[in-house]
C-alpha cells in the first residue's frame, strides 16, 4: 500500500489544521516543516515592508530561508503533500528551501495552502519552478487554497497518489 507524508509549515496554526485534517483522511504521517530562525509576530507583519518575512518574500526566484534537518525520509513515502501559508502571493521561502532539501524523486507531490484572499495559481507556478530547479523526475498534482472541509474533500478527490 503506498504511504503518503504530509508536511507543513504553519505561523499561526491555520495550515497545520488542514495539514491535520489531511492526514487523518489519507492516513498519513504528518510533520511540521522548521526554519532554522522561528519567525516572531514581529518578523510576521506584513504591514512593515522592513519585517524579515517581508525582507524575504521580496527576493528574486532564487531566495530561500533555511530550514532544520528534521524531517522524515522521503525514501520512505510514495506521496508528498506539502501545506503552506501565502504571504504576497506565494509560499514563504521556506518551503522552496524545503524542496530542495528533499528527494523527491519518483514521488507524487501535492501542495496546499491557506489564504484569505490569493488564489493558488501563483504559489503552483513557484512550486514548479522549484522542482524544475532541482531537476526532479516526479507528478506534480494541481494545487489548492483549503479553508473547509468540503475544499479539501474535493481537492483530495482530485488527487491522483499512488
């Protein structure tokens, strides 16, 4: 039977809710994605364009946040489901970083996020971009902003895992 991993990275708690409630309708394992520096509320308002989450989301295609090493092995999962927040726009820096850490060879990878207001279309185009960048050989499905369950019961029944 093919095991399916889902992580995410959550500032506030929202993304790891969905990321919860995803899991527990795949049966999957879940694990929280780390920065190495945990951002503060401070480094989080977006109403101050010199905030370090600001500083970062506005760097070239190429910017990345480093991230901890703590991470399942994804040698040992046939599906990789990523969650995220958007912030302007696109995930946080930390998810690319996140990819590039990872093998993802050979896997299918599904990505989500929570948004109050941007759609998904950006944040696909920047996840492609990273797999691109890493030269994976893997099945990108067609991501989603989840905020309820019926988003994510019809997002999942759009999936095509293993």
């Amino acid at each position: 039977m093919a095991k399916t991993l889902v992580l995410y990275y959550s500032a506030t708690g929202t993304t790891q809710g969905i990321a919860q409630q995803i899991a527990d309708k795949l049966n999957a394992d879940i694990a929280a994605i780390h920065p190495v520096q945990p951002y503060t509320s401070t480094d989080l308002n977006w109403h101050d364009s010199s905030t370090r989450a600001t500083v970062e989301q506005k760097q070239q295609h190429d910017g990345r946040v480093p991230v901890k090493d703590d991470l399942p092995d994804p040698a040992n999962y046939d599906n990789i489901v990523i969650g995220h927040p958007i912030w302007w726009g696109i995930p946080p820096r930390l998810i690319a970083a996140t990819i590039d850490q990872l093998d993802l060879n050979g896997k299918v990878l599904a990505t989500f996020a929570t948004s109050g207001g941007s759609s998904y279309d950006r944040s696909q185009s920047n996840i492609a971009r990273t797999v691109k960048e890493n030269n994976y050989q893997l099945d990108l499905q067609k991501g989603a902003v989840l905020n309820s369950s019926a988003a994510i019961d019809r997002w999942l029944a759009s999936l095509q895992l293993k």
